[in-house]
C-alpha cells in the first residue's frame, strides 16, 4: 500500500506563533467567561488551525504529527485554554476521520464546523434497528458550548452481556449541556458536561475502537492510505494533548524573564533579583525542565511518524512509553512553571500577572486521567518489568 505522507508544515507553526499577542490579549476574557474569545476562533480558522485533521478532500491541512503538537505548543503559549482546545478540536477531527466515508460527507460538510469530545467512556450505545441508542453523561466535554459536532467516548453494548470501548460522533445540538465549568484551572475551556438520553445515533456514525486501539484498523477507507491515520488513537491523542504543557511552560518563561529585570529581592540586600545566585539557578534549572518537556514531546511524535510510514508494529513498550512521553511533557513543564512561579514574590498573585494563571493551568493539565505523570509511570514500569499493563487504554 502506498502511503500518503504528511509532510512538515512550518508555515503553520509560524501562523500560530503569529496569534500569540492576540491569545495573551484575550486570555483573562477566557478565563473569565469560561470559552474562547470570538476573535481568538476568528482568527484561528483564518489561520487554518481549526482544520489541522480534517481529511484533504474536505480542505485539511493534515501536516505530520511533528507540525501539528508545535502548533499546539504554541497556542498553549499564548494560552493554556486556547492550546488545550485546540488539541482537543484536533483529536476529535482526527477521531471523526476513521469512520466509514460516506459518514464522513455528513460530519465534514461545513469546513466551519469544530470538534468537541470527551475521554471518559462514560455513556452505553446498545444496538437497535439501524444504529444505536445512546445515553450518558459526559463531564470535561473541553469546548463543547463551541462545537457543533462531539466526539464521544461509549461503551458498546455488544448485547452477550459484554461491552467494548467505542466511540459516537453526534451533533452537539441533539445533546443537553449543563453549564457546570467552574474550576480553578484551564477554565477558557468551556469543558462542560454534555448528557445524552434516548439519543438514536445512526450505525456510521458508531465505531468500536478496540480495532483502533490494537491494531489501527478503522472504517475509512479513503483515510487508511494517509499516514496521518496510520497512528494508534491514544499514542497520538496523549501527544497532542501534551503538546499545550509545554507551550505554558515557555509563557511561563517569558513572563518570569519580562519582569526580572524591575524586581529586587525584598527583605534582602539584592538590589536587583538578576544579580542573586539564587536566580541564576532557579532559571537555568527552569529551563532545563522546558528542555525536557520539548525533548519528550518530539521523541513522542518522531515515534508516530517513523511508525506510520514504516509500518512498523507498536509493541507494548512503545505504547506505553508514549503515555510515559506525554506524562513527562505535563510533568517537566509543571515543575518548571513551579520553579518560576516560586520566584517571582508575592507581586505574582495579582490577577493581572499571567504566572498566577498558567500555574493553576498546568497544574490543572496534570491532573487529567490520560495524561497524569505517576499513573503513566507506572504503566510503562510494569511493562518494562515484563508485567501486564494494568489499563485497556494503550
């Protein structure tokens, strides 16, 4: 089979780095009203950046994984809220491209529309004449009140008495969405929760995802040639959610070295807080950890693109070395933002000083369930001392 390769795309790179005064802009607004600004989508879909895993024929851009996590990176820059919706907008396109063709005409008609989606499987589709019947309540729906299509986590009931892991592309408006986003963190998300009840959803638009999963088998037909889709689901989907960590990392920077300059240490005989030894040590260790973050995101793609075009088989080492990769994105750039946070005195809690909200973002990031650095360190242990994974989600 001829693969269709995805190549690099630094102008997309660059057309996000571009949107970064305008993110920064916007980000207390977001923070404030719990979703993205409307010049912040305006000028993302004028960048094509809403549209980095939409199949070709439906006017994606599709670069290589490597463009698509620097995109994200960079947004997350700008803002830990608008990265992480972007990253979710993009795995749920992606997500949306492994079904059946002639459901993808449907989802895809309107080059306008975004991507919404939830992790947790936390509904049941159980078969019926046609398609399915769905119920369920999904909580951390990240961009929900935004979209117009959701990308759900299910179970399927195969009706034997087991289920398997699946996934329902539905339209957001078939489905009721409780405003209940009031966290501390990543709050520009608009991840509410979305219920589903009595929901009929057609058969094309229903895909069991063990396939997905294991062996990167899907319903396209058209997107099976394109290395883009010749990725596992979740070795992609925890790289480019990782992708933002690192972005609020290097914000994090920016903003700690902007005020450096202006800053003494009070209650101490620094004049200027750039002269103390202290300082030089808490940046380069602060910076070191970015490094990190950059070098294990990359590794995490590189590992994707090399696969795809090889036709490489994932072992169960490489799977759960990706989920290792991510977690160590999310955990390096936390501690560097601690490591910044922590010296940048008690001016630093003014709502108005960006540090005190990439902070509670990328605290935040570490806490979600497929990205959470312990949890994921442990999976890639145990496989390394040859035991079972003790999670289906590889």
């Amino acid at each position: 089979m001829t693969v269709i390769e995805s190549a690099p795309q630094p102008e997309l790179v660059q057309r996000a780095r571009d949107l970064v005064p305008l993110i920064q802009k916007h980000a207390a607004w977001q923070e404030e009203n719990r979703v993205l600004h409307s010049e912040v989508l305006d000028a993302l879909k004028e960048a094509g950046l809403l549209r980095l895993r939409f199949p070709a024929r439906y006017g994606g851009t599709v670069p290589d994984a490597r463009t698509v996590v620097d995109v994200v990176a960079e947004l997350g820059h700008g803002d830990g809220s608008t990265g992480w919706t972007i990253s979710t907008m993009t795995i749920g396109a992606w997500l949306a491209g492994l079904l059946p063709d002639e459901a993808q005409d449907e989802i895809f008609a309107n080059p306008e529309d975004r991507f919404c989606g939830s992790v947790g499987p936390n509904g049941v589709a159980v078969k019926t004449e046609g398609g399915y019947i769905l119920n369920g309540r999904w909580h951390f729906n990240t961009g929900a009140p935004q979209a117009q299509w959701d990308t759900h986590s299910i179970m399927i009931d195969l009706g034997d008495g087991n289920m398997v892991p699946g996934m329902a592309v539905v339209p957001v408006s078939d489905l009721t969405i409780v405003d209940d986003w009031h966290t501390v963190g990543l709050r520009g998300t608009g991840s509410v929760t979305t219920i589903a009840q009595d929901l009929f959803v057609p058969e094309n638009r229903v895909l069991n995802m063990v396939p997905v999963m294991m062996h990167n088998q899907h319903a396209s037909k058209i997107n099976a040639d394109y290395q883009a889709w010749r990725v596992p689901f979740l070795q992609f989907a925890v790289a480019v959610a990782a992708a933002p960590a690192l972005g609020m990392a290097r914000a994090a920077w920016d903003a700690f070295m902007e005020r450096l300059p202006s800053r003494r240490i009070t209650y101490t005989n620094y004049e200027k807080q750039i002269e103390a030894t202290l300082t030089h040590l808490q940046v380069a260790e602060a910076r070191v950890k970015i490094d990190e973050a950059e070098f294990h995101l990359h590794r995490a793609v590189r590992r994707l693109d090399e696969k795809a075009l090889s036709g490489e088989p994932w072992t169960l080492e490489d799977r759960a070395a990706a989920r290792m990769d991510a977690g160590a994105v999310c955990a390096r750039a936390k501690e560097a933002v601690d490591i910044l946070n922590n010296a940048s005195g008690g001016s630093s809690v003014y709502s108005e000083v960006p540090i005190q909200r990439i902070e509670r973002d990328v605290q935040t990031i570490n806490l979600h369930g497929i990205m959470h650095p312990n949890t994921n360190l442990e999976t890639y242990g145990r496989v390394l001392c040859g035991l079972q994974p003790n999670t289906m989600f590889l």
